[in-house]
C-alpha cells in the first residue's frame, strides 16, 4: 500500500474556513452535509437561505444539483465533509455530465469521520476527492490548504460561471457545535419563503 | 438495462404518463437508464421544458428532487423495482422535510421474469415503500397510466407526500430471454 497521502499542510480552522466562505455571501444560496458542516454554518449566522442536512448522508451535492438547475440566476454553495461526500461519490459523476455554471461544492476534508469518534476517513488513506471531480468532468478544481488561497477562493463565489469543486484541507477537531434548527420543514420552508417560492 | 422485443408496436402508456408529468409542471426528470422507461427517458429528453438528469444510483434522485423543490421546480424519477431498495434511507430526506416526490417505478420480478435476482427486491417493493410511509398505486394496464399518474401526481404535490406509481411487469412486456 503507498503511504497515507497527507495533502498539502498546513491546514485550515473549519471555523475560520466556514467564515471566509460566508464572509460576503450576496445572495449565495448554501446547502450543508449531516454533521459538522452544518455546525460550521450556524456558528457564522443562521440564515434562512441556508439549507442544513440533518441525515440523508451523501445527499448534499445532489440537492445542490437539483437546486442549481431550478434557480440557473442564483449561485448555488454546497459546504460538506469528505466522510458525507464519499458517502455519495457517484454524485460527482452526474455532477460532471450536467456541469450546472452556478454550482460550487466544497469538501471540508479532515480525513476524519468527527459525528462518529474521529474514525479515519479514505482520504486519510490517500483518496484524492479533487482527482475524483477531475476524472468526473468538473473542470474548475481547487485544492485549498493555506489561507491565501482560502481568501481567493471564497472571492470568487461571487462570480463564478462554471461548475466549482474544491477541497479545502482542515485539521481535525472539534469545535463547541452550533446548532440550527433540526425541524426538516420549517428549513425547507423558510429557505423557499426566501427564495419567493412557497 | 433490459431488452423489450423490437417488433412489437411501440406502447401508448409512457405517453399517457408523459403527458401527466407536462400538465403537473414536472420541470426535472432524474432517471437511471431502463428498457422499461426507455421511451418515456425518450420523450422527457427531447422536451426544452424538462432538464433530463442521468443518475449513477437511484438514491441521487431523492436529494435532486428534494433540490429542485427548495428552488421552485418540481422533479419526478424513474426507476426500476430494484432501484427503490437503493432509495430506502434518503426517503428519509422526503418524510423528514416533508419533500413532495413522486417515483415511477417499472416491476422486475414479477409476470414473465426472466432473472431469479430481481425477485427477491421485485417481490418485496410494494412492502419496502410501504414501510418506510410512501403512498403507492399500482398499474396494472396500459388505459390506467395517465390517470393513475395523475392521481399520484396531485396527491403528491398538494400534499408534501411521497408517492410511488408502479408500472406492473406485465404492462412493460415481459423480457425475452436471451442466451
């Protein structure tokens, strides 16, 4: 077996990452993964155009999809870890053969599964998520693990116009959770009721 | 994935269901390929109006639908009887959220199947959508399609429910078996 690829050190505070991603969000619509992803998002501001997963693992890219396709003027920020985008890897491919131009995913990646006890993750083993989107079609890949470069990234979820992955490498450890509302339709109603469609 | 004899006339109830997913506003349609659903995936994909998305699994439909819905739009999807035990715990997704959903889903398993694996997910479908709280309707011949997907339709949508409509194996035409 070849050695646990470690990414590119150092790595970033998820709390910091989450908040230099929301900083001037606009009218970014954000969609979060089950677990600490969620927690991130609460901890910069509730919002009612945030979208967090209580369950449904694996699920957020493709809610992020179908989301992106429905609203094409609006764009569209799916945050999740790397153990909630694994879990829906195949995602990636349909991702990359609709390409939607105002999808940006982003996998906070740890190498740790954190709702479970800290478990390794396969990327902690040397599963590269950005070679996965790469090989998927999805053209724009980023691979974040500085600060600089979190600054440049976050300034283009602005005006990006072609579908977006990024893995942005943080350590692990975990924060006091924040947490939102679990009331899975008040979420999905409010987060219509801002978007003026419910 | 199957093979539906290619001399037999081409069938009138993937219409009737195309048809009702127009007149509901269906604006994407999630599938993974299928002879069963090859004409209706035919049609979705030819109309400007509808965004035909190919899935790797069936479960990637449950978070698309549920998507196009927080952004307006409403999604059906097609699968096969052996797609939904794929699905089981992302409906959690719909239950939860109370996501409208609708699943058009042709049977294997059933009358005329050639493959003793798709029986044991075939035979138990009805039972596994029903246990988990989803509404399901049954179509047994071809006259019954439309109205029955429009049944599903409205209930589904005006409802925040789940609904499934399932297209019997006798309906599709049974595969021929092919060494």
């Amino acid at each position: 077996m070849s050695p646990p690829a470690r990414g590119n050190a150092p790595r970033l505070d998820r709390r910091a990452a989450m908040r230099a991603l929301l900083d001037r969000r606009g009218d970014l619509l954000l969609v979060t993964g089950l677990g600490s992803t969620t927690y991130d998002a609460a901890s910069v501001g509730d919002d009612s155009r945030n979208f967090y997963l209580w369950g449904a693992m694996g699920a957020a890219a493709m809610i992020g999809l179908g989301l992106a396709i429905a609203r094409p003027e609006r764009r569209v920020l799916v945050v999740t870890g790397d153990g909630e985008m694994l879990m829906g890897l195949g995602a990636l491919a349909t991702i990359g053969v609709e390409r939607p131009p105002n999808l940006a995913l982003v996998v906070f990646d740890n190498g740790h599964y954190g709702e479970t006890g800290m478990q390794a993750s396969h990327t902690q083993a040397g599963v590269s998520l950005c070679g996965v989107a790469r090989a998927c079609g999805i053209l724009s890949v980023f691979d974040i693990a500085e600060a600089p470069a979190l600054r440049d990234f976050a300034a283009q979820l602005q005006g990006f116009d072609r579908t977006i992955f990024a893995r942005i490498a943080i350590y692990a450890d975990e924060p006091p959770r924040v947490l939102p509302s679990r009331d899975g339709v008040h979420l999905k109603n409010r987060f219509r009721r801002a978007l003026g469609v419910e | 994935m199957s093979e539906i004899d290619p001399a037999s006339p081409a069938p009138d109830w993937p219409d009737a269901i195309f048809a009702a997913l127009k007149a509901a506003e269906i604006r994407q349609v999630g599938f993974v390929p299928d002879a069963g659903h090859a004409r209706l995936i035919e049609r979705c994909r030819a109309d400007p109006e509808i965004r035909a998305i190919v899935l790797t699994s069936e479960e990637e439909g449950i978070g698309l639908a549920a998507g196009a819905w927080l952004g307006g739009q409403k999604a059906a999807l097609l699968m096969q009887s052996s797609g939904v035990g794929n699905c089981i715990n992302m409906l959690s997704l719909a239950k939860s959220c109370r996501f409208p959903l609708i699943l058009l889903v042709t049977m294997r398993g059933e009358w005329g199947e050639f493959n003793p694996w798709q029986v044991p997910m075939g035979s138990k479908t009805r039972a596994a959508l029903e246990l988990i709280d989803v509404l399901v309707y049954r179509v047994e011949r071809p006259e019954e399609a439309g109205d029955t997907v429009n049944a599903a339709l409205e209930i589904a949508f005006n409802g925040g429910l789940v609904t499934a409509v399932l297209l019997s194996q006798r309906l599709i035409g049974a595969k021929r078996w092919v060494k």
